[in-house]
C-alpha cells in the first residue's frame, strides 16, 4: 500500500503525547514478560480498566516536540517509508473514507478520534499506560495511542507479523474500527463478557478488523479531502498478503504458541488467526459495516 507522493498530509488529528521515563521496561523487557501483557491488551480497548498503571505520565518534552517536529515535516512520500508518517496518512485517509461510508451506510455522521503517538509511556483518560500495552482505543478521550516502536519490535519482530508499513495502516485502521464501535455503542460488549472463544470481547476485536477491512476496500478509490484523487495509491496482492500475515500473527493461539503457553480458547479475547483472517477479509471484499455483524455471526 503506497500513498500518492505529493499528497498533501498538512493538518490532521494527530499529535505527540506525553512520553514517560519507563523507557527500560517497556519493549525491553523480554519476550515472556511482553506476550503474556499482549495476551490480555494487545490491540485492546482500554488499559485503565483491566487496572494497570505502570507509572507513565512523568512527561517526555522532548520526545513529544520530536514527535509533533516530524508529523509537521509528513508528506504522502515520507508515508511510505516512514511509522510516524504512515500512522498520520493512514487516519487522513481513514477520515475519506468513513467520512463519506458512515453517512452513505448508516445515516450517522463520521466523527474523527484523535490519535496520540508517544514513546515509552503515556498518560490516558484510561490511565497511563506503557508501551507494552501494544496500540490501543480509549473511550474516555476518544483517542487512538501508538509507540511506533511496536511495530518493528513486536509485531514484526517477536510475532512474526509482517515488516511491511501496511501492518501498521490496518492497526490504525483496526484502533478507528474500536472507535466506531464507541459510536455505535457496542463497545460495552467486550467488557460485558470479556474472555473466551466467543465472547463478547472476542466479538468486538474481529468486529475491529471487520471494519479495518472496510478502510483498505474505499482506500484507493475514496478522493482525498479537496482533491479528485485518493490519498491511497495502490494497494497490491502483496500487500494483502501482508495484512492477512499480520492478521494471522495477532490471533490469540498464535500468541500463546509464541509465548510458549498452551492453546487454551477459554482465555481468548481477541480470536484466533483463522478468525482474525476471515473478518478482515469479510470487511475487505464486502464492504459493508452490515457484513460486519461480528454479534450476530456463529463463531
Ligand atoms: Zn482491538
């Protein structure tokens, strides 16, 4: 997935947040340590309320002025090459295509969330929260967070997902799917009841890339705010591939596999690879946030 080199990337719902001095522990704390958190939080919802606090919020200036320095420097090329900048081109492009599918769909007008890019810790309306926690929605403030180390530390690096930047569009895309759910009122659901092969919480992630999926089918053909063509340029069988590869990493039994524990569906709360794949692609070929009744579906 490339975006059009000259797009024009000014402006947007993106900021640096507030990193903290926790910096050790957070990614370098070791394999066992990182997956066993990813099980309960990755690509969650709220870290505030399974109770963590891991002592962010000390305040990072200047990892927050180099963060807010390189979002004002984005451009549609530095997004295919660049986290940051992907991350920033990936919410400009997701607000096209919800902003002109949720009014068409649904009849709701699109209310853009605002993303917060840190290093190391951060402090949420959820709590703070390190970046062990992988990405994540918070209700509260109604904002996406990302260390934009995860990536290449922990999803392509530990879990196997892969190193394309096209991993890191569909987090964001999977974090705004989390935010629609905020506005649909469904994302209750999960902490409803929150562990097991088909629970509510299991319902809710693959309903996340259900409508992550959705983004990457208007990608290409969704016209960039003020202009006649997309922000998204191409997005290839390569790069589907990828996306379904990242999936499949993130499923709940391939975590546990890495991780060394048992295969154990009792504990799941995000789906396994084969259901992370089959809604991914259910949103991607059909759509429509109907094909995404994650609730209704048999799993
Ligand atoms: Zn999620």
């Amino acid at each position: 997935m490339t975006f059009r080199k000259d797009a024009d990337l000014s402006g947007g719902s993106v900021s640096g947040g507030r990193g903290g001095g926790r910096r050790g522990m957070a990614v370098g704390g070791g394999v066992g340590g990182i997956v066993v958190v990813l099980v309960a939080l990755f690509l969650g919802v709220d870290p505030g309320q399974l109770g963590l606090d891991t002592g962010g919020g000390q305040g990072d200036p200047q990892s927050q002025s180099r963060i807010d320095q390189r979002l004002e420097e984005c451009t549609g090329e530095m997004a295919n090459t660049d986290t940051i900048c992907r991350i920033k081109a990936t919410t400009i492009s997701l607000e096209d295509v919800w902003g002109q599918q949720l009014p068409q769909q649904t009849g709701m007008a699109w209310e853009q969330p605002h993303t917060t890019i840190f290093e190391g810790s951060v402090s949420t309306a959820c709590g703070a929260a390190s970046s062990d926690v992988g990405p994540f929605y918070c209700p509260a403030d109604q904002d996406v967070y990302m260390d934009p180390s995860f990536f290449d530390q922990v999803l392509a690096g530990q879990l196997g997902g892969s190193d394309d930047l096209v991993a890191t569009s569909y987090v964001v895309a999977h974090e705004f799917g989390h935010h629609l759910q905020n506005m649909f009122g469904d994302l209750r659901r999960s902490q409803q009841d929150p562990q097991g092969p088909s629970s509510g919480a299991v319902r809710v992630e693959l309903q996340a890339d259900c409508y992550a999926g959705i983004w990457f089918h208007y990608a290409t053909t969704t016209p960039a705010r003020g202009s006649q063509e997309p922000l998204v340029e191409s997005l290839t069988e390569q790069h589907i591939d990828a996306i379904i590869q990242t999936a499949e990493a993130i499923g709940d039994d391939h975590i546990q596999k890495a991780s060394g524990t048992r295969v154990d569906p009792s504990s799941w709360t995000h789906g396994s690879s084969q259901m992370r794949r089959h809604w991914l692609v259910t949103g991607y070929e059909q759509g429509t946030v109907e094909a995404c009744d994650t609730f209704r579906a048999q799993l």
